[in-house]
C-alpha cells in the first residue's frame, strides 16, 4: 500500500504541469509571434516605401525604356496590390488619395500623417486598423517634390520563414503537453473516478441498518481503500445497533407482555373471587333480612347498590384481565380484530369496524398481537386527541399484509419522529413504531386528505 500513497498526488501533477507548460509556452509564443510579425510588416512596409520613391524618381540619364519599365512596375503595384496582404495608394498634402490599390482607403490618422510627413520629410511609422483589414502597420513616405507621398500599408499577420520553425514548436508542445494531460485524466478516471462511482452505487443501494457494504476488489488508491474499508465497518456498526435496538425494544415488548399476563392472573384468581364472594354475602344477607324491625326498604337500597356497584367491578376486572391479555390471539387475526374492534367501540364510545380481505392464517400469535395493540393504541388516540366519531379497521392480505387504521378525526397537523416523542413522554405513536418494527414491519402516519388520520402498518412477504 505505501508504495501506490504517491498515485493521487503523480496524477494530479501529470494534469497540473502539462496544463500549465501548455498554457506558458502558448503564451509565450503567441506574444513572441505576435512581436516577431510586427516588427517584420513595420520593415517591410518601410522597405517598400522607399523602392517605390526610389524608383519612381528614377535616374535623371535613365532612358526612355528604362522610365517606362519602371513606371509599368508601379502602376502595376498599384492596381495588384503588393506581395503581401496590405495595399498601396500616393497621396497629396492633407491625405487626399491620388492613386491607390485596391482596399486602400486614407483614414483621419493616415492623413495626419501624411502632413506629419510633408512637414518633417521624413518618413512616418504608425500602426493601424483600418476595417475590414486586421491591424497592420503603415509607412509614410514623401516623394522629393514634396508634393506627393506614398502609403504604404502591410497587414501584421504575416507568417515568414523565421516565424514558422516557432509556430511548429508551439503547436508541437501544445499536442505533446495535452497528449500528457489526457493520459494524467484517463489514469484519474481509472484509478479514482470510476471505484469512487462503484462504490457510490454500493453505497446507494444499500440498505442501512440492514445490509453489509461487502469490500470487493481493493482500489489502487490507499485512499479509497480505506474510505471503503470504513464504510464497511460503519454497515456493520449500523446492521449492530439496529440489532441490538430490535433485540431491546422485543426485550421491552416481551417484558410488558409478561407482566400483564401476570397481572391478569393475580386479578383474575384474587380480586375477582372476592368481589363475587362479596356479592354472594350481601345477596344471602339481603335475603335474611326479613325480620319487623328491621328497615327493609333502606337497607334492601343499599344492598342493591353494593350489588350493582359489585357487578360493575366484577366487569370491570374482567375488561382489565382481557385488555392485559387478550384470549382470541389463538382465534387468529380476523376473530381477534373483530373482537378488539367491538370491545373499543364499547370502551371509547366510537363506531369501530374491522374488516379483513384475503386470507390471514399465515400470521403468527406474535404477529396478531402486534397487530392489536396498534389498533387498540390507534383507537385510543382517535377518541381522545382526534375527536373521532368512527375508526375503520382493514387488514388486507395478498403479497404481504397492510393493516390500516383511518378516523374521520381532527387529523394530525405535522410529521411525528417517534424519537423525539419517546424523549418528551409521548409513548403512543413510539409504541406503535416499535411493535411494528418488533414483527419487522413498516410504520407510517398521515393525514387523509379527506380528513382524519391514516396509520398504515406493512408487514413484507419475505421477512
């Protein structure tokens, strides 16, 4: 591994020096090219200007050949252009076009220099821009009459010989340096950019808490190695504590369970005897009272009190023993949610329905009773925090089961985290979440659009 710490920093380089000598020597040789041919087009326009008032002038013993072969070459210059782009034209004082080839045109700047000329009788340098022709550098030259000049202009976007051997050069690095720096990319997208996507992909597809990131082909970077590594180990962590938090919430679940079982059979083998033995004593005590003295109406009022008021407790333990441990688990879910439904409807005061649609057999006790408990909870928050007149209870069966519970309530007004009301005391919907995370289902909650509250609980085929 030590030996592949220098990849990332190499590579990186490979990409930054080549991008830099490129755009350096670019640079460099644009502005030296650029220079080079302003200077050779100064020169040859000055070059120029000269020969033809030089040879114009001519020689006072030429002969009349000699003046007609020189005069045919100027006007010739004159109506082709010269060699070179740029063109030629003769002026008069204040700039005035006498002749010229064509494109030529005598801008404000030509024509003072022109007078610049005339005045001085030297020769005149300047660069121009004169549209459409790209910038280009102008001579000014007066003929020895001093009543004429020559203009010479000659673009600066010459390539000449000297020039070409550089431009070569720069094109050459330019390939060699971007050769270099798409070898630098394709070796980046091999060795980082294409794991790093791999393992982005892993890392989206999985399921936390649940599924192991599973460490494949080591990355050739000591880097993404060991991001991989700890993205493995922090999979592990989180299939680790959503475990153990399974195991403490059944541990929870199964405790209360257990407990209210227990309370169950002490009130219902203790508390429950003697209250019915208590009614049996006030019943044979009530029937013995028949003596004279004795006020039968008042007392016979009070022993019918105590036996109403015995009764009710009678009954009252009995709902207690059944809500603590519910004898219809073993009938299977429809008996049981038709029973817990009809015996919340008397407690709460609410219209609740149970329905179930397709075949429940395959649930467990365990599940049953999950089940109800999220009803009964479900029921109980709809009577008193939603005001609700009728709950409808469904359990629909096919690839996997969904449970759900809607009222016709006040409906909730925001998103419930059940760990943050587990922290503020609210059990009900914390409750609710881990009895459904206890048989390995789904809890969620929200508001009808019609109005009410939804809760749906879904329990996947292949748990």
């Amino acid at each position: 591994m030590s030996r592949r710490r220098w990849l990332l920093p190499a590579i990186l380089m490979m990409i930054l020096v080549p991008t830099l000598s490129a755009l350096i020597f670019s640079g460099f040789g644009l502005y030296q090219q650029q220079r080079a041919m302003a200077g050779m087009a100064s020169r040859y326009a000055q070059s120029l200007a000269r020969s033809i008032v030089r040879e114009e002038s001519g020689a006072s013993n030429e002969s009349p050949l000699q003046r007609h072969r020189r005069m045919g070459l100027f006007l010739k210059m004159l109506t082709l252009g010269p060699p070179v782009p740029g063109w030629i034209a003769t002026v008069g004082p204040g700039g005035i076009k006498l002749q010229g080839s064509p494109g030529s045109k005598i801008t404000p700047e030509l024509g003072l220099a022109v007078n610049r000329a005339f005045a001085s009788g030297e020769m005149q340098l300047l660069s121009v821009q004169i549209d459409p022709h790209p910038p280009s550098a102008a001579a000014v030259y007066p003929y020895p009459d001093g009543v004429r000049a020559v203009v010479v202009v000659i673009s600066k976007f010459l390539v000449p010989g000297p020039m070409r051997d550089l431009v070569f050069l720069q094109q050459f690095m330019t390939i060699g340096v971007s050769a270099i720096a798409l070898i630098g990319i394709w070796l980046l997208w091999r060795w980082c950019v294409t794991p790093l996507r791999r393992l982005a992909a892993q890392v989206e597809t999985l399921h936390w808490g649940r599924d192991v990131l599973l460490a494949e082909a080591a990355p050739p970077l000591p880097e993404l190695q060991n991001m991989q590594e700890a993205l493995s180990e922090l999979s592990v962590s989180a299939v680790d504590r959503e475990t153990l938090k399974k195991n403490y919430v059944g541990d929870i679940v199964r405790t209360q369970e257990e407990e209210r079982t227990r309370l169950a059979r002490e009130i219902h083998d203790s508390p429950l005897q003697t209250v019915a033995s208590l009614i049996q004593r006030i019943q044979l005590a009530q029937r013995g009272l028949g003596r004279p003295e004795i006020d039968r109406e008042r007392v016979g009022g009070h022993l019918a009190a105590a036996q109403e008021a015995a009764l009710t407790a009678v009954q009252e333990m009995r709902d207690v023993c059944d809500r603590l441990s519910p004898p219809w688990l073993s009938l299977g879910a429809v008996r049981a949610l038709e029973e817990i439904s009809n015996r919340l409807s008397r407690i709460h005061n609410v219209a609740v329905t149970a329905a179930v649609e397709g075949c429940a057999d395959a649930l467990s006790e365990k599940d049953v009773l999950a089940l109800c408990r999220i009803v009964q909870e479900a029921v109980a928050n709809s009577a008193r925090h939603g005001h609700a007149a009728a709950v409808e209870v469904k359990l629909a069966c096919g690839d996997g089961y969904r449970l759900t519970i809607a009222d016709d309530g006040s409906g909730i007004d925001r998103e419930f985290d059940p760990e943050v009301l587990r922290v503020q005391g609210h059990r009900g919907i914390a409750s609710m979440t881990e009895r459904a995370t206890l048989i390995g289902a789904s809890f969620s909650i929200c508001r009808r659009p019609e109005g009410g509250t939804l809760i749906a609980v879904d329990i996947p085929a292949g748990r």
